[in-house]
C-alpha cells in the first residue's frame, strides 16, 4: 500500500472502530523495538502509531475522545500466520 496517499492514511483515522487483526509474533516490548520491526517492514511514506482514542479538552474544557482518530481500537493478536 502507497503511504503517501491520502486515502491510505483516512484508513486510521476516519472509521468510528478500527480493528486491526496482526501475528503475535510482532508483539515487542516497547516503543523502541516497535520501530525497529517497523523501519525493517516500511522503509517509506507515512505510519500512523495508535495507542487508543484521542483525547482533548481543548474546546471550552470538555473531554471529547475519538477526535483524532477512532473511538474504540481493537487487536486481535493470532499465533498462526495470516494469510
């Protein structure tokens, strides 16, 4: 998938729920390790790093979650390969 185009990147951003189905086998202790699988795998254009909902309160001091994003996120982790 081209990362520079832009309706690659609304994929993230757009859906009220994204559910994202990977191999347990990228599951990595940390944010440092992550990049490294993913600097291996994605060597161009853009990555979108989601750890949940968004949340703001910068209009008129009222938490809104999901701004940014997706409200609920999802993973399912499998152990067998994907196919």
């Amino acid at each position: 998938m081209d990362g520079y185009a832009i309706e690659h990147r609304l994929v993230s951003m757009l859906p009220p729920l994204h559910i994202v189905f990977m191999n347990s086998n990228y599951i990595v202790p940390g944010v440092n390790e992550a990049f490294e699988v993913i600097s291996k795998v994605f060597n161009r254009g853009y990555i979108s790093f989601i750890t949940g909902p968004s949340r703001t309160a910068d209009i008129e001091r009222v938490l809104s979650i999901g701004v940014h994003g997706p409200c609920r996120f999802v993973i399912i982790a499998v152990d067998e390969e994907i196919n």
